[in-house]
C-alpha cells in the first residue's frame, strides 16, 4: 500500500520524496504577528518575484542524507590528511608549490566563509521555504571548505604565527579584490541579489577555478592532498550550482525577474572576473592558474546561459577566453 | 424617523462563575444594556444571583441597564462583565 | 580528528564597508559589553565533530521509527494519543522553524565572533529538529490521516496562534540578546527538559517508541544550545547596564512560554497519556521549577537576576493549568483538528489523587458532561492579545482577564504576565488581530472551512483501544 502523504504533496503520479515531505509546509505566510524592524519574511525583502513554495533542490538534500553522506566523504579526507601528515609527503612537496599554495590556501579559507556568511542573510530572510533549506546546508559546505582550508594550510604552514592568516586576507595585494568583493556583497539587503552576487557570480567563477588549481596543480605537483581537497570542494560545489541554478531559472522564466537577474550579472561579474585575474597574475602556477581561470570562465558563461541571463557586452567581455583549452 | 444605519457592535462578554471564556458577540446597538444582559448570560452559560449589573470591563464603570448599547458608547472589542450585584 | 573549530579564526574586520554596515548595531543594541572579541566562548566545535556525532546519531534514531512503522506499534498505541500529537507537533515544528531562522541571523549578525560561531551550528540542529518533527508526523500520518494537513492548520487554527504569536515573535526580534534569552534560556535551559525528557516517558509508557525516541534525540542536541544561553547570560550579566534588559527579558519570555510551551505540553501527561506517568503538576515542579530555578536563577542572583517575575503566577496557575485549557479545547471539539474526549474513570481517579483541587474546579464541569451536556461552543473564545490562548486562566469560571487601553483601543490579556508584556512593548503587539475577531459571527461549517477543516477532523473522540 503506498504512503499517505501530505495534502500539499498528493494528487501527483509520483509520490513525493522524502525529501519532499522534509522541506515544504515549514514556513508560513501571513501577517506579521509583532512590528519590529527586523520583521518576519516580506515581498519587498528582494526584487524577485515567483511562486516561493514550487522550488524544489534537484540535489534533494535534507539533514539525514546530508550529515550521513557528509560524514563519509569526511572519512575519506580524514584519511587524505593524516596519510599527508604521517607519511609526511609535505617537506617533500616543492617550496615554491608549497609557499603559493599556503597564500591561497589560506586567503581562500576566508573567502569561503564570507560566502558562508552572506548566505546566513540568505537563510534569514528568504520567502522559499525550500531556498532555505539548501542554503542552510549550503553554509556547511562553506564551513566544511572553510575549515579544511585553515586545516591544510597549518599542516602545509606549522610554523604560522596567530595572525598571519589575517595579515594574507588583508595585506596580500593579489586578494583585495575578492576580499572587497565578498565584503560588499555581506552589506547587501536583497537575498536574491546575496545569491546571484554569491551562488551564480562568484562562486560560478571562483569554485571552478579553485576546482582546476588545486586538482591540476596537485597532480602536477604530485600533491594529491590539495588534489584530494579541490575534489571533495568540488563534489560539495555541485550541489550549489544545482539548486542555485534551478532556483534562477525557476526565476527567470518570468521576464522582470530574468531583467532584474541579468542587471545584477552585469554589476557583479566583471569584479568577480577582475578579482580570480588578480589571483592569477600573481600566482601563474606554470600556466595552470591562467587556464584554471579560462575553464571557470566557460563554465560560468554556460551557466548564466542555461539560466537565461542576458549577457551584456560588459559581462561577454569580463568572460571571454583566448585560445582553446587543450 | 428614519432607522440611522449604524453598524453592529462588537463587545466582549464576560460572567465571573461561567465555566465558558469571554465571548466576543455582535449585539444590535439599539439592545438595552438590560436587555443585552439577560442574553448575555444565556450565551455564557451562567445564570448569576439577581439583581445582575453590567459593568464596562475596562474602566470598572456599572452601565445604566436602560441605556442602549449604541448610547453607551463602548469602543470595537471592548468588553461588558456582568455580575451578580448582590 | 579535528574537534577544535578552525572557522572561528576566520572572522575579520571589514577593511572596505563600514563594521556598523557589516554588523548593524540594532542587533545588540541597549546591550553593553567592552570586547565582543573577547566574547567567552560557549564551544568549540569542528564541522568535522559535528558530523560525525550527527550522523551516529541518526543511526540510532532512524531504525527505531522505521522499526515502530513497520511492525505496525500504532496498534499498541492508544487513539486518544494520537488526537494529542495532532496539537503537539505542528506547534514544535513552528518554533523549530522559527529557531532555525532566528539563529541565521545570530550567526551572520552577533556582535560577538565567537556567538556567531556557536550559532551557526544552532541554526543547523534547529533544521535537524523541525525535520524530525516532520518524520514523526509522517509516521504518524501512515496510521491517522488527521496529521496530513499539518501545514495549513499552522498557518490556519486559533489552537496554533500561541506558536506563531509567540515563536515568529522570537524570530522577529531586533536584538540577538533577545532571542538568546528567549530561545536558548526559557525554552531550552526551563523549558525543553519538560517537553523533550519528560514527555518520552510519557510516549514510551502508551506505545509510542518513535516519538519517545525523536524526542530524546533531539534533545541531545540542546546541550549545546543551552550552554549558549548561559554563557551569554553569564557574561552579559557581568555589566551591570545590561541587569535591566536581561531582567525583562528573562521576565517576558519565562511567561510566554509557560503560555506557548508549558500550557499545551501539560495536555500530553494528563489527558493523552491513557497510561498515567506522575501528575503534570509534579513534572513541572521537576523539570522547571526545581531544575532551572532552584539551579540557575539562584546562581544568578549574585549579579543581581531576580528569579521571573511572574514565576508565583504560574506556579499559582499548575493545579488547574492542564484541566483548564482541556476543557475549554473540549467545548471547541467541533471547530479542532483533533479529536477531544471525555476522561474515563481511570483518568478522573489520577486527577483526584493528583490535583487535591480537581474536584472542587473542574468536577462539576465533567460530571454535566457525562450526564449528556456536550458544553459545545459555536463561537471562538476571547483570546489573549499577547500569547493567542483563550483567556481562561486559571480556571473559566474565575478568569483573571486584563484590559490595556491603547490608542483608544482596548486590549485583552489572559494573565497580569501577558498584560505586562504589552504595557511595555504595545507598538509592537497592538496590530495583532486574533482569531475570534476575524471569524465572529460565523457559524460552526463557517468557521470549519475558513480554518479548513476537512468533514471528519475534530469532534468526541468516542472509541479509544486498551492497551
């Protein structure tokens, strides 16, 4: 006999997932039931507009099969890291490589965490009950990269003095750029500015490059620690790019929405762009950082077009790559 | 003279000693405060040791029963108590 | 392993937008403290850490629930239980919710670096917690399709208005400090005890394995929250600018949810519990009384926290407090989504024996209902401009209903707590307008469907299994 279901999910072929039944039904509209500032959830909190109740994650991710299928893959890199550690590959590791990949290691840390940051707003405020659920678990992933960041760059860094993960976000010139960036976007007050600014812009550009820096550098490196984490950011990033995507694109299937979406492509990509470029120029890799950063860059433009956004000169120039990628 | 066509009230009932709460209802606003009274009871489920007064809850004031309710002047959602006055 | 927190380093000063832009000072302001950076940290936890405790702990809840579905425990469950989880869980699942959220904004918002690390792992447990709300009530849906509807009796029932006023309330807070205090110390260092160890005992004792199990394992998880609280609270308190505040608040949400939580929760071991456990007064003393007061307030005290104000008012109002409101829900059987019935025998000789003043309060009331007086009625009762209960406390027939006048509107309170609540803070509550108001004049189909109560749900629940 097939479950009973929740009135909101039946009616349909398909039983609704478990996921489904986890993540609609949470949030409540209605009046505000007390006058303050802050507020409760409200129309005008974005200049989006859609039926907040039909997004649905594609990843399906709730906290069960998240914790249960994150603890698994944490089990792998646990093993990664304390393979590194006690066999110790890492005085075996290139000093140049080493040196490079301690700044960026380190300085990504923070910029990990800044885009964990801005989606707390997100999660806040946001009218889609499900937006809310893949952001919350979005934040752990940011926390998760962040964590395993600052963890590889002590283990690559033993003699690191207290403050000098703070000095590199501040002072190492190559990374103002991203620092301005994420800085900017953690003052915004529209959520679905915070998620294309973030989700679609920056980590559109930012998760692919880091994705090809790391793996590739690594296994040119023979670092298959920083390979083994560039994997693992990755495979988190994907669940991103998924409910990100299918959330604009829900969005954007409305014209103001899809205007509103391209306006705030055009305002943020060219800063994202000049910001992964700046990394670059300082840290060419032998050639990988430039391609790493010419593959983000085609990902990236795959990605606004699938979700339909209007790519104005501006954003067509900041996105163009020369020569092919072989 | 023409009817004045003023809208229905809306007051709270009370009755120390009924078991049911306070009920919100909608009397006629040419209903005496007596005659609004003994109907007020019977909605709360109390019959109260006469004589029986209404007295404007928020203020303490006991209502002239041959006042209607119009006259009274209470404002939306304020509430009548009726007691046993004895 | 990695347990200790490496994310926690990672907060910075922002170099190009205002630190007033990236932390608005509305979210502590009237808060006193030297050195947020200097903030005592509640724990140190590691994403790494909490997975792995996370997820060992879904293994031992998951398997217990499938366990209770698949070899059909809702047999050995009494009827009467379930027409209870009906009102319990969509309320937990609204203030899960609302905690969730509430904390998003600790976490991106608190002055204190180390308040939004320990927050950010709030907000996700509070995710953990309104989902395993959810599974009960899935389950529970398999055996009673009363809960199928869940949602819409949140946004729709008078009976959920406690949950939303008092719990969006909580969320909707400007100052973090305020959430804390109503969140992390009178929900859950008073409160959550009561709801979350308490209660399973209950559950486990009429049948209910699952519910008994969620229960206990989300309470696991609030170690961490109350230690936020009482760190918070410990170290505000060291300035004595903020004595003031924090008494208020501690004031206003200790009555609030002795209203939201304490009042539905009494139902549970006096009512829908066929099984009896101890009396809900003795729970209460227990669980709250003995454990928070006698343990924290008192500790407190030498930074100059008087205990809640209002703590004589409820303890005046636990003989009565759970046989109060089972009535009154019990003359509105028609109008709920769930079923109420007239205690049996068993049930009157526990209240007897329990509640010395049983008798002489709510006798009378049962004793015409059992001789065929069905005390239904058809319109919603008065309720409470603050918590959104019915005013019938502390029992109908001598209701200590309070008035405010604001605006030139008048304003009605259930108790001395909720009028004093409102007599502080009236622009923030006065627009509220409660459920009796919008549906007046209705009848009873009138008011079923603009609550949308589908034919069957509500009414005497007359058959109820032996177990």
């Amino acid at each position: 006999m097939a479950r009973k279901t929740f009135v909101w999910l039946s009616g349909r072929k398909r039983p609704p997932s478990e996921y489904e039944e986890l993540s609609t039904g949470i949030q409540w509209s209605g009046l505000p039931v007390s006058e303050t500032i802050t507020g409760q959830w409200r129309e005008d909190s974005t200049l989006l507009s859609t039926d907040w109740n039909a997004f649905r994650d594609p990843a399906g991710m709730y906290y069960r099969n998240y914790v249960v299928g994150q603890d698994a893959v944490e089990k792998q890199l646990d093993a990664v890291y304390a393979l590194a550690s006690d066999a110790d590959f890492i005085s075996g590791l290139d000093p140049t490589w080493r040196e490079s990949l301690t700044v960026l290691i380190g300085t990504m840390s923070f910029a990990q965490w800044g885009m964990s940051m801005a989606m707390q707003h997100v999660m806040r405020f946001t009218l889609s009950p499900t937006v809310a659920c893949a952001v919350q678990l979005q934040i752990m992933d940011k926390l998760r990269a962040a964590e395993r960041s600052v963890e590889w760059y002590e283990l690559l860094n033993p003699d690191y003095q207290p403050d000098s993960l703070f000095r590199a976000w501040d002072e190492i010139e190559c990374i103002q750029p991203l620092h301005r960036y994420i800085e900017e976007v953690l003052v915004e007050a529209d959520w679905g500015e915070v998620i294309v600014a973030i989700n679609l812009v920056l980590a559109g550009l930012l998760e692919p490059f880091l994705r090809e820096l790391y793996i590739k550098g690594g296994r040119a490196q023979g670092d298959f620690t920083t390979a083994a984490l560039g994997t693992h950011l990755a495979k988190d990033a994907t669940r991103q790019v998924a409910w990100t995507d299918a959330f604009l694109a829900q969005c954007a299937a409305d014209d103001a929405n899809a205007k509103v979406i391209s306006a705030w492509v055009d305002r943020y990509l060219p800063l994202a762009a000049a910001a992964i470029d700046a990394v670059v120029e300082a840290y060419p890799l032998d050639g990988i950082g430039p391609r790493a950063a010419a593959v983000a860059r085609t990902e990236c433009r795959a990605r606004l077009e699938k979700v339909n956004v209007t790519l104005t000169d501006h954003v067509a120039a900041a996105l163009a790559v020369e020569g092919d990628l072989s | 003279m023409a009817e004045a066509d003023v809208e229905a009230l809306l007051i709270y009932g009370r009755a120390p000693g009924s078991e049911n709460p306070p009920l919100l209802m909608n009397p006629p606003p040419d209903w005496t405060v007596k005659f609004f009274t003994k109907l007020g009871q019977r909605n709360l489920n109390v019959k109260l040791a006469p004589p029986v007064i209404a007295v404007r809850a928020s203020d303490g004031t006991v209502l002239d029963p041959e006042m209607t309710l119009a006259e009274i002047g209470m404002l939306p959602y304020e509430m009548i108590e009726f007691r046993s006055a004895g | 392993m990695k347990t200790k927190s490496r994310a926690k380093q990672l907060y910075w000063k922002p170099s190009y937008v205002d630190l007033d832009a990236m932390y608005p000072p509305l979210a502590s302001a009237g808060i006193h403290f030297d050195d947020w950076d200097a903030w005592d940290d509640p724990f140190n936890i590691s994403y790494r850490q909490y997975i792995d405790v996370q997820a060992k702990k879904e293994l031992g809840f998951h398997p217990v629930r499938d366990a209770f579905e698949r070899y059909n425990g809702d047999q050995h469950v009494p009827a009467r239980w379930y027409d209870g989880m009906k009102l319990a869980f969509p309320f937990l699942q609204t203030a899960e919710v609302a905690a969730g959220r509430a904390h998003a904004r600790t976490a991106r918002y608190a002055p204190a670096p180390a308040l939004r690390a320990a927050a950010f792992y709030q907000s996700i447990d509070e995710m953990r917690h309104f989902q395993n709300h959810i599974y009960e009530m899935r389950t529970y849906n398999q055996a009673d399709s009363g809960f199928d509807n869940w949602a819409s009796w949140r946004d729709n029932h008078f009976s959920m208005g406690p949950a939303r006023y008092i719990y969006e309330d909580l969320m909707n807070c400007d100052n973090i400090f305020e959430s804390i205090i109503a969140l992390n110390i009178c929900v859950e260092v008073v409160f959550t005890n009561l709801i979350f160890v308490g209660i399973p005992s209950v559950g486990a004792l009429n049948g209910d394995t699952a519910m008994a199990q969620e229960m206990l394992t989300t309470q696991s998880d609030e170690t961490r929250h109350m230690a936020i609280g009482q760190s918070t609270l410990r170290t505000l308190l060291r300035d004595d600018r903020n004595v003031e505040q924090l008494q208020y608040w501690l004031d206003k949400w200790f009555w609030l949810q002795h209203r939201a939580v304490a009042g539905p929760v009494g139902l549970i071991p006096d009512y829908f519990a066929k099984r009896k456990y101890i009396p809900y007064q003795q729970m209460y003393q227990r669980y709250v009384i003995d454990n928070f007061i006698a343990g924290m307030v008192d500790d407190l005290a030498e930074f100059g926290l008087k205990q809640p104000r209002f703590l004589e008012d409820a303890k005046a109002e636990l003989p009565d407090y759970s046989h109060t409101l089972y009535r009154t829900l019990f003359q509105y059987k028609n109008v709920l989504f769930n079923k109420m019935f007239v205690p049996d025998e068993h049930d009157m000789e526990f209240f007897t024996e329990g509640y010395p003043t049983f008798e002489a309060n709510h006798g009378k009331f049962w004793d015409e209902v059992r001789a065929g007086d069905p005390k239904d009625l058809s319109q919603l009762p008065m309720l409470c401009q603050m918590c959104g209960m019915p005013c019938v406390f502390p029992v109908p027939e001598r209701a200590n209903v309070q008035c405010s006048m604001y605006e030139n509107n008048a304003y009605w309170f259930c108790s001395n707590g909720c009028k004093y609540i409102f007599d502080h803070e009236p622009y923030r509550y006065a627009h509220r307008v409660t459920m009796e108001r919008t549906l007046n004049g209705l009848d009873v189909p009138e008011i079923r469907e603009k609550m949308g109560l589908a034919p069957g749900l509500g009414g005497l629940l007359t058959a109820d299994k032996d177990i």
